[in-house]
C-alpha cells in the first residue's frame, strides 16, 4: 500500500514545542553571560560562548527526546557546490535586509538603538568567534534543525515557511523585516533540500561585521556599517544593485535545480 501524499494534520503539541522552545533557547543561551557581567566582565564573552553551546546541544537533546517522533534526519548532505551560490545569495539577502532595516527605522521615533557599553571592551576575536561564528551557527541548528523541521513534519508547508520566519525575525534583535529578509533564503533553501550545510552558507554573510572588523575589512558603506544614531542614512543605489545582482546570481541554481521533475524536493544529493 502506497503511502498517503495527504498533508499531516495539525498538531497543537508539536506547534508549542516547535514555537516555544528558541525563546527558551537563548534565554537559557544569553544566562551565563548576564550572571557572570557584574563580578567578571572580563570573561562575558567566554560565558556566552559557553551559553550557546551549553544551551544549543541541550536543545537538540531534548528535541531527540521530549520532541515529536519521525522527523527524519537532522543533518542532509548538500549538492557539493550548491554552498557557492548558496553564499552568493546571502551576501545579497544582507545587504537587501541592511537596507530594508533603513527603512524600516523611518518608522519609528527612536533611529538606532544605543547598546550599553561593557565595563570592560572584550578581545575582538571573541566577539568574532561569538557574534560571527559560534551565534549563527547555533541559531540556524535551533531554527531549522528543530523549528522548521517540526513544522515541516507535523504541519503544511506554509506553517513551515512563516512560522520559521516569524520566530527567527524575533530571535535576532534589530528591525523585524530586516531579518525576516535575511532568513526568508536558509528557511526556503531548508524548505527545499533539509540541508544545514546550505542554511550556514546562507546566513552567515549577515553575521560577519565582527569578523571583518577583526581583519581590517570594513566596508565602510554609508547605512551599512557607518551609521548615524540620530538620523537614518541610505545605502548608495549601486551597493543595493549589488545586493539584487548577488541575489539572483545566487538563487537562480536551485531555481533551476527545484524546478526539475526529479528536484531537489525530496533531498539533496549526496
């Protein structure tokens, strides 16, 4: 007997759990470093750090145990060079979102947030190691490893697609569309091939302001990484023409590739 093509009906339990549990994550992620920030400063990082860790793979164990059952595979292997465009289109993605967080700052009273300042400036290389490695890579395992796949296997494709987004845009502080812009290309890449591999590639170019700090790279783009806190400032219409070029050079692979009768739709080769 052939097995049903019926979509899965919709489950309240796997919902909350599929909702509830990345706002736990990164309170439990985020602890360490705020108890530690008063009598320790120096090692704030090293505590986040320790944070996300700790805090990530106690997710993914609670998932494997507390979580609904035949998910299938946390972890499928990309096509091999798929993690080239896959690259490419993040790189448009953020420095599109970039500029739809501009905009998005036009509609409120308050231009750019002002963080606190920490008693004591971290060593750069944590906060690459932390805010450009270690923070995206946990994130994307609790988005798609646990949200999406929840959603993908107990709920139809478009719970899927918008319940990621909406959690991942409210996990990651600053404008809302701008991540959702961001994230709307590993959820849909996600969607597609269940790939985590092609979810890094993806996101991690809007993670690299640190990284690229470290090195002495800093673009210095005006509305990208030169700001003003008191007025909101554009990016120049060429660097977002090279967003969009990015974009599409990036996505129009797998266009083509998930286009196919035998696509990418059941899984990625190996």
């Amino acid at each position: 007997m052939s097995a049903s093509t019926d979509p899965p009906e919709p489950s309240l339990r796997p919902l909350l759990w599929a909702l509830l549990l990345p706002p736990v994550w990164l309170t439990v992620a985020l602890a360490p470093g705020a108890l530690i920030q008063g009598s320790a400063p120096q090692h704030t990082v090293l505590a986040l750090l320790a944070g996300f860790i700790g805090a990530t793979a106690l997710a993914l164990a609670l998932d494997r145990r507390l979580g609904p059952p035949g998910l299938g595979p946390l972890v499928a292997p990309p096509v091999g060079w798929w993690v080239l465009p896959a690259a490419l289109a993040g790189v448009g993605t953020t420095i599109l979102g970039s500029e739809l967080g501009n905009i998005m700052l036009t509609w409120s009273d308050k231009v750019a947030a002002t963080p606190t300042p920490l008693p004591v400036t971290p060593p750069k290389w944590q906060l690459a190691l932390l805010w450009s490695l270690v923070n995206p890579l946990c994130i994307s395992l609790v988005l798609h490893g646990i949200t999406q796949r929840v959603l993908m296997a107990t709920h139809r494709p478009w719970a899927g697609l918008i319940g990621t987004l909406v959690v991942g845009a409210a996990l990651v502080p600053g404008p809302f569309l701008q991540w959702v812009a961001v994230l709307a290309l590993p959820v849909w890449l996600y969607q597609h091939t269940r790939s985590l591999a092609l979810t890094w590639a993806a996101f991690l170019p809007s993670a690299q302001g640190y990284l690229l700090g470290l090195v002495g790279l800093d673009p210095g783009i005006p509305g990208f990484d030169v700001v003003d806190p008191h007025q909101v400032v554009f990016q120049p219409i060429w660097f977002d023409l090279l967003g969009a070029a990015c974009l599409a050079a990036g996505v129009f692979p797998f266009l083509r590739a998930f286009s196919e009768p035998d696509g990418a739709d059941e899984g990625p080769a190996p």
